[in-house]
C-alpha cells in the first residue's frame, strides 16, 4: 500500500478514535471537508502546516501517524503471530486464555 494511502487511513482511523465528524475535523484542522475526504482517501497528500495541526488536533506524537503494523493483510498477521508463539513457547498458553477470551 502506498504511503499516501496508509498516512491517511491512519488520519481517519485516528480522527474517528476520537469521535470527531470529517466535518468537525476539517474545520479544527483548519481545512475543506472535501478535502480532508482526498487525503484520508489518499488522494492527496497534506501540506506540513496541515499535518502539524492534525498531530496537535489528534494529541499524538508525530510517530503514531506512521504506524501501520495493524494494516497487514490477515494473513500476514497470522503469519507474525505463529513465528512469536514458535520463538515464545512458554507464552503459548497465555496467548491462549487472552484470545479465548476475545472470542467468548
């Protein structure tokens, strides 16, 4: 996935953690809806003067913009999982009871 992309599904996923409107957000950042909608889209890419006021609008560090470890494919993430659990054996039964319990 290209970076414009993941930057702004990130945008998004973190401008709905805090419960704001596309339309409440834009405003706060200071820009048009429409084109808050481009760059969550990853349409477009925003100015520095705009990406600094979503990290303070949003009360993040500059670094949770970049992370998108949680936007792996599924299967890649299983993948991850099973080479965690081979390399920690004596976690297996812990991994266990916590994902046991999501499900239930």
């Amino acid at each position: 996935m290209e970076l414009k992309k993941q930057i702004g599904r990130r945008i998004k996923e973190l401008r709905k953690n805090k419960s704001l409107t596309q339309e409440k957000f834009a405003e706060m950042i200071d820009t048009a809806q429409n084109t808050l909608s481009y760059i969550e889209a990853g349409a477009h890419f925003c100015s520095a003067d705009t990406l600094e006021k979503i990290i303070d609008v949003l009360e993040i560090e500059p670094h949770e913009l970049f992370e998108f470890g949680h936007f792996k494919h599924q299967n890649q993430l299983i993948e991850e999982i099973i080479e965690i659990l081979n390399n920690n054996p004596n976690k297996v039964k812990d991994i266990y009871k916590i994902v046991k319990a999501l499900v239930n």
